[in-house]
C-alpha cells in the first residue's frame, strides 16, 4: 500500500472471448485545491488552545443568536486554523531535525571533555523528540480513523497506508458519462456532476 501508487481498473466488454480483459491504470496525482479546515485532537494539549477559543468567544457579534454562534464558531475556525499552521505545521520535519540533533548530542558526549550541561540538553531533546513524535501519532491516527489502536503503539507506517487508501477511496478521479465517455480533468468531473444534478434535481 505505501509503494504502490492508485489504480484504477476497467473492465473492457469481451468481445468474441469468454474473458473480459482488464485495463490497468496507474492514476497520476490530481492537483490539490485548498484543504478544508480539519480539528486535530491534538489541539486541545497546547497551551495556547484554551486562551485562543476564550479570546474569540468573548468577541461580540451581531444578529439573532443563532447568527451570533455561528459568527463564533466561524471565528473560532480562524483561530485555530492559525494556531494550527503556527504550532503543528511541519511535524515531519521537526521530529527529523530532532533526530539529527539528539545523534549530534549523543555522538559528540562520546567525546572526552564535554560540559555537565550537555546530560540536561540530551534529556530535553529526548522529551521534545517523543512530544513530537506522540503528535504526529495523534494526526495520523486520527486522520487514518483507526480507532481501535491505542496510542503509543507507533504504527505511523500503518497510518500511512490507511490514511493513503481513504484518500485513494474517497478521491474522484475519473467519470464514466451517459454517453460512454471517459472524463479525467478536475474541471471536466465538476461539469459531469452538475450536468447530472441540474438535469435530475
């Protein structure tokens, strides 16, 4: 699941044959749009999430009530969304770079002559490097919706996969229309599905 990239497979009319032969396509990516707001779990740990909900919360809005939560609620997407992009942007790297930080540590205290204090540094990048990595553990298994699995286990190799095959079932990249033929274009998909609704609805 994680080397192979999404494929598609159509099945061909047999012809004279007993057998319907089977066309096999390796689907390149489709072009990203802007990702829709997602509520990592995560969130909630830091520091600076109670303190951003409260801030917008106590902001006042106008309207009816109903107007007014939902001016909150929109207000409050904002804030985390920025408090997400500030704060648990580039997981990935930073556990990397702390990686290569505590190997430098720990390379360098096999060297005779090192300072007292570079124990303490060592113990702090440790526990930085396993915040970070019970993180990313979070995103990915919430993101897999693995449920079952409790945390610590450490399987981000299996969260890959699961998150790459919900992707994989959840993206449309192509359409079969009324007429038989085969759309593949991001623009052309968004056609055919309104075309369909605006003719049956």
């Amino acid at each position: 699941m994680l080397t192979m990239p999404n494929i598609e497979v159509y099945i061909i009319d047999p012809g004279c044959s007993n057998h319907s032969p089977l066309s096999i396509n390796f689907v390149q990516q489709v072009e990203l749009r802007s990702r829709p707001f997602r509520f990592l779990n995560n969130q909630t740990q830091h520091v600076k999430f109670q303190e951003t909900v409260q801030t917008v919360w106590q902001d006042s809005a106008g309207g009816n009530k109903m107007m007014r939560v939902w001016q909150k609620l929109k207000k409050v997407k904002q804030g985390l969304k920025f408090l997400n992009k500030t704060e648990f942007q580039g997981v990935k790297m930073r556990i990397n770079m702390l990686r290569q930080k505590l190997y430098d540590i720990q390379r360098a205290m096999r060297l005779p002559g090192q300072p007292l204090n570079m124990i303490e540094t060592e113990r702090e990048t440790k526990m930085n490097l396993e915040k970070w990595l019970k993180v990313e553990e979070s995103i990915m298994r919430q993101k897999s919706r693995v449920q079952r699995l409790k945390l610590g286990n450490g399987n981000t190799a299996y969260f890959h996969a699961r998150l790459r095959n919900r992707i994989a079932q959840n993206r449309i990249t192509s359409l079969i229309s009324a007429n038989g033929s085969i759309v593949t274009t991001t623009n052309d998909i968004e056609d055919k599905i309104l075309d369909f609704y605006k003719i049956n609805y």
